[in-house]
C-alpha cells in the first residue's frame, strides 16, 4: 500500500504537485487548483496540531464500515463527500498554496510515522502513523487525479 511515509511514493507525490498547473481543469467536484492545494494544506494542519480535532459522532458510527475502503488499496472514488471545514470555496493565490502545502508535506515527512501515531482524524478517528500515511498518499492522489496529474 502506499504511503507519504515511502520515499518513493513521497517522491511521486512531488513529481505530481510539481507537475499541476493553476489552469488544469478539474474532472470532478467543485474545487480549483489553488482551492484544491489550500484544501489539502487545511488537512494537514490538523495532522501537525494546528487545531484540536475530536471524532465526529457521525464518523464513530460509519467508520468500523468503511474502514477496508479508506485503508485499502482502491483509490478514493470521485465526488466523495467533503467535511464543510475542508472545503475551500475564495480564490487562492496557486503558488503560495502549492509551497504551503509542499512544506507542511515536509513537516509531516520529517516528524514520521511515529510521530502521527494516535492522532484524531475528524472522522476516521484515532489512527496508527501507518494509516495516516496511507490516508494522506490516497487524499492527495484523489485530488492530483482529480486534475488529470
């Protein structure tokens, strides 16, 4: 499975940010580029601490049923629900928000699995440094293939 914390995966991941253009047109969904890379950025934060994050009541019910979905091999499906505080809907400034995220990516990359373990995801809850890694490398394939990258 793949995972931000593989550097070869890491390293395509990067390849494929580096690739997206501010004018790529979108395939689903309602985001622009620059929206798309804020978005991803904003999850990010949560994984770093930015805010505090408990569970959604909603995701304790859900998750135990979908949890070989997220963690599995197959790649996100289009137009997958959006938490209303992860969506992202003024303009952003595209190469602000693509060195934003590929620093938080940094961050991340640097502190480890080890260092994410534990950590509350709003809807999926408690997870390993593993789950998370593979939770980051799935969200943003979803929206690198959301822009044909």
């Amino acid at each position: 499975m793949k995972s931000l914390f593989n550097p070869a995966d890491r390293e395509s991941l990067s390849h494929r940010l580096a690739a997206l253009e501010p004018d790529a047109q979108r395939q689903w969904g309602k985001m622009d580029p620059a929206q798309m890379l804020k978005h991803c950025s904003i999850a990010l934060g949560d994984l770093l601490g930015d805010r505090s994050v408990k569970q959604a009541f909603l995701g304790k019910l859900i998750t135990p049923l979908i949890r070989g979905q997220i963690f599995g091999e197959k790649p996100f499906r289009r137009n997958s629900p959006t938490d209303p505080i992860y969506v992202v809907s003024d303009l952003q400034d595209f190469e602000a928000e693509r060195t934003r995220l590929a620093t938080l990516i940094d961050r991340v990359v640097q502190r480890g699995a080890a260092k994410t373990e534990g950590r509350v995801h709003p809807f999926f809850g408690r997870l390993s440094g593993d789950q998370w890694g593979r939770l980051i490398y799935k969200h943003f394939d979803h929206h690198l293939r959301q822009f044909g990258v």
